[in-house]
C-alpha cells in the first residue's frame, strides 16, 4: 500500500513539511521518529506561535495593567477557550493549567483525594496504567489508609469490564484508567467504564495522555469526572498539561498548590481562595506554553481528529501485518481497539541493544520499561522495544524498522 | 569506526555470546540485586573468599544487555588472581573512567576493559556498563 493510497486532504509529503525536525538526518540516514508516544514533534505553527508570544506579547498574566499584559492574559485565556472546546468542556473554568499529565493527576489525588478519601476506602486501577497514574494514588492512600486495587488485563492487553466489577468493593471511591495504554496501545472503554462507576457512586479519571493525541476526546460523551493529558504529546509543547474537572467537584476542591494567583485575599489570619480554575493554578503559569498547546489544537483541527485517526489506522494495519513478519518477534498488546502503539521484544536481545541498533540506522525507539513497571512485571519482562506512531509516519519508515530489525537479529546473532 | 561499532566491539559482543563467569545463583539472596531501574537490568554477584580472607574469584548471574552482561563477564576475568585490596582498586578505576571522573584513557592500561571506552559517549549506557561493578564492590567484605 503506498503512501497515496492514505491521504489525509494534504498529501502526506506535504504535511511531514509542517514539521521542520523531519527533515533531519540522523548519520547518513533521515530521521525516522517513531518515539511519538514519548513526546510528538511539533509542527512549525506551535514553534512560532511560542516565539511570537515571547518576541510580541510576553508578559506576565492577570496582574499588568499595561497592553501587554492584556495581550498575555487574553492569549493565554483564549489558549484555555480552546482546550476547553477540544475535548468538549462545559465550561472554559473547568479547564486548568498544569504541568503535564502527571501533574494533573497529582493534583486531583493530592487535593481531592486528601479532602475525600477515608480510611477504609479504595482506589481501583487496571494493570497497564502509568507510574503516573499509579504513584500518586500510592502517595495518598498511605496518608489516608486507603487501598488500591487492580484490574487485571486479559492476555490480548484488553481490559475487560468484567474485571473492573471483580475487582469492585464496596469502598471503591475512584476508578483511574488509562484511555489507551503507552505500551500495549490498548483503547479502553472508558464510557462504559464510567457509567460502572456512576451507577455504583464512585468517581472516574480518565488518563488520556496517549488518546488525545489519537482521536477525538469528549468529556460530556465519556462523563468523566477529571480527565488529564499533556500538551507535548498532542504536538504541543513540553511544560503545559490540562487537567479537566467537573464543575462542582472542582469548586469543592481545596487547593493544592499555595501561592500568587490561586488566592482570593491573603491576611496573616488566613486567606480566601480565587474562583476556578485560578483556584488550582498558583505561581506565573507556562503562559507561551498555553499559547504553543492552543497552535496545537488549531494545527490539528486543520487536519482533522477523524482524518488522523483514519491515518493512523492505515499506518497500525501496516505495522501490525508487517512487524508480524519479522522471525523471532513477540509483541504485547492485539487487542482489537488500539491506537498505533506498538512494544515487542526480538529473539533474545535486550531491547536497549535493539533500540542502540535502530539507532544507527536513524531509527527512533523507546526502550525500557515504559514508565509501567507493573505491567513489565505482568509480561513478565523486563524492558520492551517500543515504535509509536503519528500520522506524520509513512508506510517506507515502517519497511526501515522492519529491515533494521532483521539486520539485527543477525547482528546480535 | 562509528560510534556504535566504537560502542560494540568484536571483543564485547563476544563476552555478550558467551559470557564468562556466568553462572545460577539462587543460594544469593535477592537482597543483593543489584537494578538499573531505566531498562530493568539486573545483576546478582557472588565473590568467593578463602577461609583466611583472600580473595579467589567473583561469579555472576545477570539479565541484560549486551553492554552489561559483557561488563560481567570481562570483570570477572580482571579481577581474577588480584587481591581483595587491587579488586576494589581496579573496580574504582573501571567506574571512574566510565563516569568521566578520570580520562578514559585510564582504560587503555586495563587489558580487554579498553573496549569500553566507546561507552562514554553513550551516556545512557554507563549505568549499563557500571552495573556489575557496582555490585561486585557490594558483595566485597567491607574494607
């Protein structure tokens, strides 16, 4: 299947010049970026949108009467307009700045999660999560003598919902999952998931890190209570992340971070806090990282989540059929709904020596244990090569990989 | 030479095809894993001493890449006949070299370790081509 067989409006050569790393060379070999569910790389829009907010706009935000800090904080909320917009928010207020994925989580398990949790109480988590949607329900639980519990994957790597209602017990507060998973590639049913949890007055978190930069994300059609995602893998920048709240819970919340911005009045007596989601944002945020994330968003919607996604699949079908012929290949995760995520291991070889291989090749892997210790341990392995995907990829890159790959398991022999 | 056939050299991919010193070692307890928590590698060493004291010999038992199972394996052939005393000395130098702490040509007066000198430009493959070591001063008697 050639390359002109998929096309997403653009051609697909066309849309690879959006992104100036792409055109790198690696050695004596372009650049093939197949480390996408680490960090995407960022298309020219998102580069100048950020240096035109430093080189124009830069100030701080909410506090200048000057011009530009009414450019600043109106580009920074506009940014928010616009992610609240993407994922189908209620309210741009329901939308809050953070670091990244991992900081939202952190945010809701510190905030809501010390405010609500009791002892006895339990936190339901599935095998493929993140250390980033794990950790910080283990740091919480130990302060409030809470449990955590653990569905676990079928052997394909999908998550069946009938272990989440194996799993349940009766203290179950909040159920955290990943919408797709960053190693099996595993899409979950999060819309069922969460109306398991409703019915049973229990909460949901959906960690969409690796389907937000996939498909189209909607929080009112999913009913989720928080959602978290990180810009710089939905080709935005590094440093700014979106934690999504519903409404009543966020106004309930305490904060989490004390500082400038987050307060209302402060007095030595005490201090009264900000409405939301200023509320949670304490400290001068990632205003050009805002900024760049908003460019983003724009730069996709141009293209399109539906034509990404068809894109996407086109390139998962080829991997998939052509990864299955490299002799020696193993890999975890077929379940049928993925995105293109793809870990496996070669033969014996350790997946760092494969990946150091790849390499010289100008291929970009991960290799490791994924931030996903738990589910290594489940495979029982412990470290896996890892090719992720963004519709920037091409059908020639995954012949590369492929052929690396058969060179090799030669090399190594 | 490229940096990564600088990186794997004949002499290492051998040690990685056959290792030396290798051996099971499930009487050693787990406690004396040693881990590199980046890509899941994981070491056991065990060191042998005679009834008096002196030093005879150091075994491994590892799971990881090429880089680290032939570090293993070449480090039990370099300590080999030393005394506790010139072990501890030659494993400082190996680390030191490799972290950058002392100029790598300090490896080029080590035998075979001079085929290691590729890994410094690999600065995520140091813990890799350290780990053995490490465990091995680990298992030494205190000093």
């Amino acid at each position: 299947m050639g390359s002109e067989a998929i096309r997403v409006g653009r051609g697909i050569a066309e849309l690879r010049a959006d992104f100036p790393i792409l055109s790198r060379r690696i050695g004596d070999f372009p650049l093939a970026y197949l480390d996408n569910a680490a960090t995407s790389q960022k298309p020219r829009a998102v580069v100048e949108a950020t240096s035109r907010f430093y080189s124009r706009s830069n100030a701080n935000v909410h506090r200048a009467i000057h011009a530009l800090g009414e450019e600043a904080t109106a580009a920074f909320e506009e940014a928010r307009a616009k992610v609240g917009r993407f994922i189908g928010a209620e309210k741009d207020s329901e939308i809050v700045f953070t670091r990244g994925a991992t900081e939202s989580i952190n945010l809701v398990a510190a905030s809501w999660g010390c405010a609500e949790l009791l002892p006895g109480d339990a936190i339901l988590l599935t095998e493929m999560e993140h250390h980033s949607d794990i950790v910080p329900w283990q740091m919480v639980a130990a302060r409030r003598g809470c449990r955590i519990l653990v569905a676990r994957l079928e052997a394909d790597g999908s998550l069946d919902l009938s272990r989440i209602e194996r799993e349940w017990d009766p203290g179950t507060r909040i159920v955290a999952v990943a919408q797709a998973s960053n190693v099996l590639g595993t899409v979950n049913d999060v819309k069922a998931i969460t109306s398991i949890a409703h019915e049973r007055g229990a909460l949901v978190l959906v960690d969409a890190a690796q389907s937000v930069p996939h498909f189209a994300v909607d929080v009112r059609d999913l009913d989720c209570d928080f959602l978290a995602f990180s810009g710089h893998k939905a080709y935005g920048p590094t440093g700014i992340g979106v934690l999504y709240g519903k409404e009543r819970l966020l106004e309930a919340m305490p904060p989490w971070m004390g500082g400038g911005d987050m307060i209302r009045s402060v007095a030595f007596e005490g201090s009264t806090w900000n409405d939301l989601p200023w509320k949670f944002e304490a400290g001068t945020p990632n205003v050009a990282g805002a900024v760049g994330l908003g460019a983003a968003i724009d730069y996709v919607e141009g293209i399109g989540m539906d034509a990404i996604g068809e894109r996407e699949e086109a390139l998962s079908d080829c991997a998939l059929e052509r990864l299955g012929e490299v002799e020696g290949l193993v890999l975890y995760g077929t379940a049928p709904r993925r995105c293109p995520v793809f870990s496996f291991n070669l033969g014996r070889i350790h997946a760092h020596d494969l990946a150091q291989y790849l390499d010289r090749d100008g291929i970009a892997v991960r290799a490791g244990h994924h931030c996903a210790q738990p589910l290594m341990r489940r495979l029982g392995i412990p470290a896996a090569v890892r090719a992720s995907f963004a519709f920037y990829n091409t059908e020639e890159e995954i012949d590369r990989l492929v052929g690396s790959l058969a060179e090799a398991a030669r090399f190594y022999g | 030479m490229s940096d990564f056939d600088e990186l794997y050299q004949e002499v290492i991919l051998d040690h990685y095809r056959r290792p030396r010193g290798a051996a099971r070692l499930d009487h050693v307890p787990d406690s004396a894993i040693l881990e590199n928590p980046t890509c899941g590698d994981s070491i056991k060493v065990e060191v042998s001493l005679s009834p008096d004291g002196f030093f005879l010999g150091a075994r491994f038992e590892a799971k990881g890449c090429a880089i680290s199972t032939a570090s293993a394996s070449l480090m039990t052939l370099a300590v080999a006949d030393h005394s506790l005393e010139e072990v501890r000395a030659i494993a400082w130098s190996f680390i030191r070299a490799l972290r950058g702490d002392d100029p790598v040509e300090a490896l080029d007066g080590m035998g075979d370790l001079a085929a290691f000198k590729g890994v410094v430009r690999f600065p995520v493959r140091v813990k890799c081509a350290t780990l053995a070591w490490h465990a091995l001063l680990e298992a030494l008697p205190p000093a």
